[in-house]
C-alpha cells in the first residue's frame, strides 16, 4: 500500500508540471540559425541547468534585450510555469529603449502561443523598480547586462529589485564579460569587461550570498584588452572588416557564470 501511495504522489507530481522541452527550446523554429550558431559560445541549456531552472518555476529574465534567451526560456515555462521578463519602462528615458521593447513586444506576438508564459513588466530605476511580484520569483537570471547598469548608475537599484523579487531561497544566475583582476572601474564602464570580484562584492552589498560559480561560458582566447572593449569581438564586430578574422577566431568574450542566493529560505 505505501508503495503505492509514492507511487501516485509520482505520478500526481509528474502531471502537475511537464518536463522541460528542450527540443523546442534549442532547435524550434522561434531560434535562427545565426541564434542557434551563438550556443557554441553561451551554452544556454548548460548554463540554466547549472542556475537550476526546473519545471513549474516562476522564472525572471532581467533585460531580456533582443530576445536571444527568451526564445529559448519561454518554451521551456509555456504550460509549466511563469516568465516574468523584466524589460524598458513603457515611457522609456530614451529611443533606445522604446525600439528595444517594441521590437520585443513584437517578437513575442509574433507568436503568442510560444510565448504564453511570458509576463512582460517595467524595470527601470529609479522610478520603476517592480521587476516581478515581491517574493515571487525561484530563479533570476540576467545575461551581460552588468557593465549598462554601472554605465547608467543603476547597478544598485536593480541588484534590489532582483533581491525584493526573489523568494528566500531564491536563486539569481548571472553571466557577465570577465574584465581581468585589477581592472579599475572606469575602465570596466568603457570595456564592457567587468571583474569577477567587482560583482561578487556588489552583489553580496544587496544581501546575495554566493552559491558557486563556473567556467561554463569562459573562453581562454579572450584577453580582454581589445581597442574597443568587448564589442570588438562577435556578434558586434565594431570595427567592421578590420581584423575580423582575428575577432573571430577568438570568438565571443570570456564570460563568468554565477549563482547566488536571496539568504532566508
């Protein structure tokens, strides 16, 4: 009889939350090829796996941008939990965020079946700073986006609302191009590169506690000293032809993966 009983509590579990569609995510038709070519860089089903994405979480991506993981988070969540996108304010500061979530909106009604899960929200400090329900939210995840928020001094206020959105025990998976160590921080604004202490210690300031972190996105080739910082290598390529071989034979920039933890779980 207890057999049993474990045995319907399996099967009651498995039909709560279906498991994570990775086919669709990594090769339906929502990904180009230009997209899917990037993975050999940015390891997005190694990397969500080591932040711990599960079926039937409450998942923030914090500026989504021009959809690259949402396109391959949505269909992971679609019918099995919720995808709180964190983009641009609806009256954004400048053009340049008000073309980055149209064309978001955009993609997202392209195909509003895919993207069902996907909850859009305003995440702009200092005057809109509700990225997801407080207390919400099992995993954050935010993607190269470190170096903007110190450029646009906003590092701690979005660092804030990731906290506030979390639940305790939350996790918050974060990649970010790695500046080499000593790197001051002005160089780090210019760069695009910023160092793996520096984030650590700002995260930690917003009450974070540091679970691990891993070489999964790291790229040995990349020394981090480019004219041009980090947009001279792909997919910016800023200088245009000149010593695009060279740029790409490097290939995309040496990254930091890492996960932490809102305390209190």
């Amino acid at each position: 009889m207890k057999v049993g009983i474990a045995l319907l509590f399996a099967l009651s579990a498995g039909l709560a939350h279906a498991a994570l569609d990775w086919d669709t995510a990594l090769n339906g038709a929502q990904r180009s090829e230009e997209n899917r070519a990037r993975d050999t860089f940015r390891h997005p089903r190694e990397t969500l796996e080591f932040f711990g994405l599960q079926e039937g979480m409450n998942v923030l991506e914090v500026a989504p941008g021009g959809c690259w993981y949402t396109e391959v988070i949505a269909p992971l969540m679609k019918d099995n939990g919720t995808y709180y996108a964190a983009h641009a304010s609806l009256n954004p500061p400048n053009a340049y965020y008000r073309n980055s979530l149209g064309q978001y909106l955009q993609k997202l009604a392209a195909d509003s079946d895919l993207y069902s899960a996907v909850v859009v929200t305003q995440l702009q400090p200092p005057s809109e700073m509700t990225a997801a329900p407080a207390g919400s939210v099992d995993l954050a995840v935010a993607f190269r986006n470190v170096h903007s928020w110190m450029r646009g001094d906003v590092l701690e206020p979005t660092l804030a609302a990731i906290f506030t959105a979390l639940k305790p025990g939350g996790r918050f998976g974060l990649v970010q191009h790695r500046a080499k160590p000593g790197t001051d921080v002005e160089a780090m604004k210019a760069s695009g590169y910023v160092t793996e202490d520096y984030v650590i210690a700002a995260a930690q300031k917003a009450g974070f506690k540091l679970v691990k972190r891993a070489d999964i996105n790291a790229n040995p080739k990349d020394t981090a000293d480019h004219p041009n910082g980090v947009w001279n290598l792909p997919p910016g390529l800023r200088d245009g032809e000149k010593d695009r071989e060279k740029y790409l034979a490097i290939g995309e920039s040496d990254r930091m993966t890492l996960l932490f933890e809102r305390p209190g779980a």
